[in-house]
C-alpha cells in the first residue's frame, strides 16, 4: 500500500508523515517513508527550479518509491509525482512528455492525503518563504486534481491537531498489523 501527503511547500507534511509512521508502527504495521526528494536535488528548485531539476526530483521520486515498495507493506510518501510535477509547471509551463508517465504512476498511489495551507512558509535552509510562490503551487495542484478527476482525502486547516486522526481512520481497515512470529510470547509479554 502507498499513501502521498501532498500539497504545497511549509504546510506540514513531513511533520504529519513521521506522526503516521509512529503510529503506524505502533501498530506493528511494516512502514517506509519516502522523504522530501528535492531537499537532495544538486540543481536549483523552488522558483529557481527548471526542467532538468524538475526531471531528476521526479525521476528520483519514483525511483524511490519503487525501492520502498519493494521492502515494506506500507509507504509513506512526503510528496507525490504529482505535486513535484506542479513546480515543474509553474517553472516552465504544460510539460505534454511527462502526460503518458504521469498517467500510468498516478494510479500507484492508493490513498493521497491533500494538505492545506494552513500557515505561510517558514525558512528552514531550504524552503522558499514568498507567500505567493506557495499559494500559486497549492492552486497547480488543485487545478491538476480536477483534471485528472483523482480521488484525495482533503484535510481541513481548523483541524490541524487532529489530521493524523483523520488519516488513521480511512488508513486503519486498509492496513493490517503483521502477525507476531511467535503468538505464545504475547501472551508472556501483554
């Protein structure tokens, strides 16, 4: 199973993606995370980004979800293609060769979690802070949602404290935990 938190830059999706993994491994639930891939990018991002940026961070995206898929039951993923692909958009306009990859990875993803605005971005040695930069990344993505007509949970921003809540609770019948190898030893140790 793979679940993308997606949205834009400096609204907590990190944050809430470790607070998933804890809880999911409290559970005894095997789980990856896939974290941020532009913080590793060797080529410029945010609104200094451009195509053969863009193209490594999705490429690398995919790259390591494939990884994670290949060894955990369940993957969290900091980002999506999706949202990668709306700064590859705001920097250089409709990219029609990414359509058909886009298309066939999109459907991986079984749950996407839509992150909302709730805060303006913070500096944190990495993240652009412009307000406006934010904003017009959080309306890509909305505006690539409805076209591709793709199914999201949409986190409400009065809600904060309670996001992870509202994942757990669609995430909980769709994940199992693991089975204990030895039950008899559960029994020694409630």
């Amino acid at each position: 199973m793979k679940v993308a938190l997606i949205g834009t830059h400096g609204v907590g999706k990190t944050t809430l993606c470790f607070e998933l993994a804890a809880r999911l491994k409290r559970r005894d639930v095997d789980v990856e995370l896939v974290r941020e891939v532009a913080r590793h990018c060797p080529l410029p991002i945010n609104r200094q980004t451009n195509e053969r940026a863009q193209s490594w961070i999705l490429h690398t995206q995919m790259a390591w979800e494939l990884e994670a898929e290949a060894r955990h039951a369940v993957v969290l993923c900091d980002r999506s293609v999706l949202d990668n692909y709306c700064y590859l958009l705001y920097a250089e306009g409709p990219q029609p060769h990414w359509e058909p990859l886009l298309a066939r990875w999109l459907p991986t993803y079984d749950l996407l979690v839509k992150v909302p605005i709730w805060t303006p971005p913070r500096w944190d040695g990495v993240r652009d802070v412009d307000l406006a930069f934010q904003r017009a990344i959080d309306e890509l993505l909305e505006q690539e949602l409805a076209r591709r007509e793709l199914s999201v949970l949409r986190l409400e921003a009065s809600q904060r404290a309670f996001w992870g809540d509202a994942v757990m609770e669609v995430l909980a019948p769709m994940v199992a935990p693991i089975p204990p190898l030895f039950p008899e030893e559960e029994k020694l140790f409630p």
